[in-house]
C-alpha cells in the first residue's frame, strides 16, 4: 500500500506536504500533461522517450495526489487533436496508455483508487476499449482518489455531444426549452457526476486550455510553469496547491460574500 502522509515512516512526504492546510485542499486537481515532446528534444532524444517519461511522471503525480488526499484528478492524456500528429506517435501513446492500465491498474485497486476515463473512448481501438471497460469495471467501488482520464477528450466534442442528448430529448417531447437549465448541461457532461476542477495545472510553459473542459474550468484557478511535464514532481503539486490556498476565489461576488 502507498503510505499515507501522516503515516509513521513518511518522514519524507511529511516534509514535502507539511505546509499544506489539509482543510482546505481543491477538491478536484486537472492537470494538463504537456511537454513531453520539448522534454526528450532538449536532450537530443526522440519525442517517444518524452512520452514514456510523461507516463512515470502519472503514476509518481497519482500517488502524491492520493496521499495528499485529494478527491478528483483529471489528467489530459490524449486530445481529439491530437490525431493530427504522425502516426507512429499517436500509436505509441495508445500503447503506453495501454501499457499504463495493465502494469498499474492492480496498485491503483490496491490502493483504493476509482479509475475514469473522459472522451469519445468508442473510438479507440477494440482492444484498448476493452481494457478501458475493465479497469473501471475493477475500481468501480474503490472511495479513494478517482483517477479521471481524458483520453481522445476535446471540450468542443463533449458539448456538441450535450447539445445533442439533449437536443433528442426535445425532439422526443421528453423536455420543452423551458427545461433546459446550466444544472441539465452539467448532467449531460462526460463528468456529470464529479465537481468542476478547482485547480488546473499545465507545465511546459504554454498559456493555453487547448480545448480541455471548456464549460467545466469557468470559475478554475490557473497554475502555471514552465517545468515540462516528465520533470515535474509531487514538490510541484504541493508548490501548486500552497498557491491556490493563497488565492481568494469570488465567483462574481464580493470578498466574504457568501454564495446564494
Ligand atoms: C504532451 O506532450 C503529450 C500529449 C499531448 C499526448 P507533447 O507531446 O504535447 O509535448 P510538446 O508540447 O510537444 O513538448
Ligand atoms: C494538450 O496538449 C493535450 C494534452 C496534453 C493531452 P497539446 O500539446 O496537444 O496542446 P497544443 O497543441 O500545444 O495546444
Ligand atoms: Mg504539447
């Protein structure tokens, strides 16, 4: 089992999550993992290698995450653009995120952790939808962190995708346009059932959403660096979620409203 922080050998995490007030954590963390490509070319290596130090760096940022004890992470693996890249790379991180759910998908389970994924997933290959289904099938009653992968995600996709849920039902008469509502959206979302993130993490040094939970990160706190993703570390996570503990968020209102 992952030690738990206050755990009695955990000096080291410990020092690394000490300044952290645990009443306060964001509730659900979205990271976009990006910077894998500039990571391996910095070191004259191809973009691959990149890719396969991204995946160790996920299962490094899991761990800390459920230690830390934070409910939601979503983490951007794979975007509906980024079939636009070479073929061989595009199937190089199908297989790695293959190889993610065969090698890691017992320790997620040992470890108590709910495995989701986001996206249009029918796409995929047979296979890799396959184990997709197994492996949150497997988690499914786990109560611990819910790993929530969004792999061939894209923010537009899932909209036009409400749109069109709820778009059947009026054509059905089940709904007038009365009915439809921000909550009757939400529910239409791939992540219906999850809080909106409250914080929202991209390395790499790009200033961007790049398509990612268009509707969802409307009131998200930003963190960003310049640390490409395969060399960032649970330090970075803390750093990230002591900076959102500095931040006061309004929602529109004034300081110390509180929310109607
Ligand atoms: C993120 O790293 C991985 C995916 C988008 C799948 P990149 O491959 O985008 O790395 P850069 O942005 O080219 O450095
Ligand atoms: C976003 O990164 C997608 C993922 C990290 C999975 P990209 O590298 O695809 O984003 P752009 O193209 O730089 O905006
Ligand atoms: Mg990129």
């Amino acid at each position: 089992m992952w030690k738990k922080w206050f755990g009695k050998n955990s000096t080291t995490q410990q020092n690394i999550y000490c300044n952290i007030d645990f009443t306060r954590l964001p509730r659900h963390v979205a990271i976009i993992m990006d910077g894998n490509g500039r990571w391996a070319q910095k070191r004259g290596l191809p973009r691959t290698f990149g890719h396969r130090a991204g995946a160790e760096t996920l299962r490094d940022i899991v761990k800390a995450a459920s230690e830390i004890g934070i409910k939601v992470l979503t983490a951007y693996a794979f975007s509906t653009e980024n079939w636009r890249r070479p073929a061989d790379e595009v199937d190089l991180l199908m297989r790695l995120l293959s190889d993610y759910l065969d090698n890691e998908i017992d320790e997620l389970d040992q470890n108590n952790v709910q495995v989701k994924f986001i996206g249009k997933i029918d796409e995929l290959a047979k296979t890799l939808q396959n184990k997709i289904e197994k492996a949150q099938a497997q988690t499914a009653q786990n109560t611990g962190l819910i790993l929530n992968l969004a792999v061939n995600y894209g923010g537009r996709a899932e909209l036009t995708r409400a749109v069109k849920i709820i778009s059947e039902k009026v054509l059905n008469k089940e709904l007038t346009l009365e009915d439809i509502t921000e909550e009757m959206i939400e529910r239409s979302l791939y992540t219906a059932d999850l809080p909106a993130p409250d914080l929202l993490i991209r390395p790499s040094g790009d200033f961007r959403i790049s398509n990612f939970l268009l509707w969802q990160l409307a009131y998200t706190e930003f963190w960003f660096t310049d640390i490409n993703w395969p060399d960032f570390k649970p330090e970075h996570l803390v750093q990230a979620i002591l900076d959102f503990q500095q931040r006061e968020r309004r929602f529109g209102g004034i300081k110390n409203t509180k929310k109607r």
